[in-house]
C-alpha cells in the first residue's frame, strides 16, 4: 500500500478556533482515502516558542547565498518538515483581507528556496468572517504556484 505524509500548517494564531476545525475536518477526509497509506503532521503556529517565529528582513541574504540571515527557528522547521511531506495543507483565517501575519511570514522567508514544493500536492483552508477569502486564496495560490505545487484544491467558510 502506497504511503503518503500530509503536513498541515495551521497559521492561526489562535488555536482551537475555526481554522483549526475547518482544518482537522479536511483532514479527516484525507485519512478516508482509500487504497492508500496517509500519515498525517499537523503544525500550529500558535505553539511557536516566544521570538522563534522570525519576519523577514528582506535582506535577499536567502537568494544570494542560500542562507537566511535570521538562522534557525521554528519557520525554517516548517520548511524541513514541508520538504518530506507529499502534500501541505495551508490553513489561514482571514486578517483584514488576507491570510494571517503568521501565514505571510512563512511565505515571505521562503523566497530563497523557490521551488520549495516542487511536485508536491497543496490544498488551501480559510476561515472567515465576512470579507477577504478570495484575497486570501489568491494570496495561498500565488505562493503555491511560485513554488512548483499542485493544486489539489480548496476550502473556505464564513462567519
């Protein structure tokens, strides 16, 4: 039986809220996959330690040498875990329009390490409460595209 590993990043900086069951409950539907072995990692970033979720600088350190100036923490574990995985759900709940700080902060240090999900499946989850899924979508879709991922979907919910 083939073997597949799913991460899911919930990017919400709240956990236990709709992002996280919207999440868990595409998640589900990921384990009913028949024929097919599925481990799945789930990430929040509600559990990184204090001051080990570093913003990029926009240095284009990561570019130039291949190396991010800020070094390790718990983005650059995010990216080790995305680099064994089959296939990465992002999950963000809407922010003023578009995905979470936490979200946009991933995407933002990974620019040196285009492409990142090359043949790699991706899925989007968003959560919100009135305006902005369709900007945060394109804002997940974009970052997937630039990155070399398939597009396996989405899922959005209001209020």
């Amino acid at each position: 039986m083939e073997k597949v590993k799913i991460l899911a990043i919930n990017t919400s900086p709240r956990d236990g809220r709709n992002t996280y069951h919207l999440m868990n409950a595409v998640l589900k539907g990921c384990e009913s996959v028949e024929d097919k072995e599925v481990e799945i990692e789930t990430i929040n970033v509600s559990d990184a330690p204090e001051g080990e979720f570093k913003l990029c600088k926009g240095c284009w350190a990561c570019v130039k040498t291949g190396n991010c100036v800020l070094g390790e923490d718990f983005i650059t574990e995010i990216y080790k875990k995305i680099d064994s995985a089959d296939g990465v759900i992002f999950a963000s709940p809407v922010f003023f329009c578009d995905v979470s700080a936490q979200c946009k902060a991933i995407m933002d240090r990974s620019l040196g390490l285009i492409p990142l999900g090359k043949g790699k499946a991706s899925a989007a989850v968003i959560t919100c409460g009135s305006v902005g899924a369709n900007s945060a979508l394109h804002t997940i879709q974009g970052f997937c595209n630039m990155h070399g991922f398939i597009d396996a979907g989405w899922v959005a919910t209001y209020g």
